[in-house]
C-alpha cells in the first residue's frame, strides 16, 4: 500500500477544490443565463426544500422518540387484537 504524504494529501484537496470551483462556476454561467422567472422559481423550490426538508426530518424524529417511549412504558400489555 502506498503511504501518504503531506504533498500527496494536499495535491488531492487542491484537485478537489478545482472541481468544485469548476462546478460553482457552471452553475453561476446556468443561473446568470436564466430568465427572471425561471430565476424566480429556482429561488422559491430551493426555499421549500431549505425550509421543508428539515421540518420533515424534525417531525420524524419527535414522532420516532414519542413511539418509542410509549412503546417502553406498554411495552409489557398485550393489546386485544393481541389476545386471540
């Protein structure tokens, strides 16, 4: 196997940040040639998805731990679909 180097490790990070500023860059040509409409829009699905996302996430979680802790406090009943 090949040891790293300092050099090497650098090397890999500054190709990395070429690629992304490559990336940037393209996006930045693609939004400047939109028209404001399009603009507009792009603006609005990248605030729900911001705003929407982690709201989801949230109510997972809450849901997820409110399951969990009824599930530790009955866990030990049996229901009646349970007793047949």
């Amino acid at each position: 196997m090949k040891t790293t180097t300092f050099r090497s490790f650098a090397a890999e990070l500054e190709e990395a940040a070429a690629n992304c500023m490559r990336v940037l860059r393209s996006g930045l040509r693609t939004f400047s040639a939109l028209p404001w409409p399009a603009l507009l829009l792009a603006a609005v699905i990248t605030a729900c998805a911001i705003t929407v996302i982690p709201l989801a996430l949230m109510l997972f979680a809450i849901f997820l731990a409110i399951k969990y802790a009824v599930l530790a406090i009955n866990g030990d009943k049996t229901t009646p679909l349970e007793k047949d």
